[in-house]
C-alpha cells in the first residue's frame, strides 16, 4: 500500500525514494496517493526486485525497506519466499558501506529461517552485521496493524553493511 514510502518521502522531501512492487494494486493506490498529495519525489517500479536491479545496474541505495513480505506460511511454499541468503547478498552488493536494510515480519518462522541464513552469511565473512531491534521511524502500516489486531508480534532486523 505504500505507507512507509509516503511516510519517509513526506518527511524527506530533498531526497528520491524508489518504490518496488510486482503486485499493480499496490503501485495503482501509490501513484493515485502521490498525485492527490503533489509527492514527486517517489519513483516507481511495478516488477519484481531482482528485475529492477538488473535493469538499473548501477544503482547504489542508502536504505532498503522489505516490510513484510509474503511468508508463504506453507512448507512446500517456503521456496518462494523472498528473503534468503542469495538475496540478501544479491541486495548488500546494491547497498553502500554503512547502508541498511530493513526487514519486517510477523510471521515467526520466517524471521528465524532469515536470521539463521543470516548468522550463516556472516560466519562466511559477508560484509554485514545485523541489529534485532525495531527501528524507530518506520510507520505503522497496514501489515504492522494488522499484525497487532492478529496478536503476532512483529519480529524486526536491520542489517548494516559494513
């Protein structure tokens, strides 16, 4: 829905946020938001991530915010699931050094599968480290609320690349 993008492009006119999304309701909602708001400063990208950084090769970010992704509950799903270590490593080569990735789900077994492949890709020396604490200016979205009308506690990690 977009929430968090509007949330900091809002609050950081000066800068340019990139938002990803394969699903067009999602980009539909942003792009009506942004023009009956007069946001210009948000670029949008309605296919999925990998395909936007082959696409744009030479774009490095300072922040990359994956707020709750679908944790394709189901085992025999669990493939499809977005966050694993070839991802996070695809996506730290786009990152500056000292840059963030933001990671949000409320779906416990997600959170332990990603940060299990996590501790695994730093005992391998990747360029990173992680921070288990909720960030303090993310905005409560959809998926944050609904996951506290749920009663599932949202499970947060910040990976720094170093």
């Amino acid at each position: 829905m977009g929430h968090n993008i509007l949330a900091l492009a809002t609050k950081n006119p000066n800068n340019i946020f990139v938002g990803i999304d394969p699903f067009i309701n999602g980009v539909a909602n942003l792009v009506h938001t942004c023009v009956e708001e007069k946001i210009s400063n948000i670029l949008l990208y309605p296919t999925p991530v990998e395909k936007f950084f082959q696409d744009f090769p030479k774009i490095i970010c300072d922040q990359i915010y994956i707020l709750f992704p679908d944790p394709w509950p189901k085992k025999k799903h669990h493939k499809r699931r977005l966050v694993k270590a070839n991802f996070i490593l695809a996506i730290l080569d786009k990152l500056k050094t000292k840059g963030k990735i933001f990671f949000a789900t409320d779906n416990q077994d997600y959170f332990e599968k990603v940060s299990i492949e996590l501790k695994e890709l730093i005992s391998n020396k990747a360029p990173m480290k992680i921070i288990k604490k909720e960030p303090k200016y993310l905005e409560n979205t959809k998926y944050f609320k609904r996951a506290n009308k749920l009663g599932n506690k949202v499970q947060f990690l910040v990976i720094v690349k170093i």
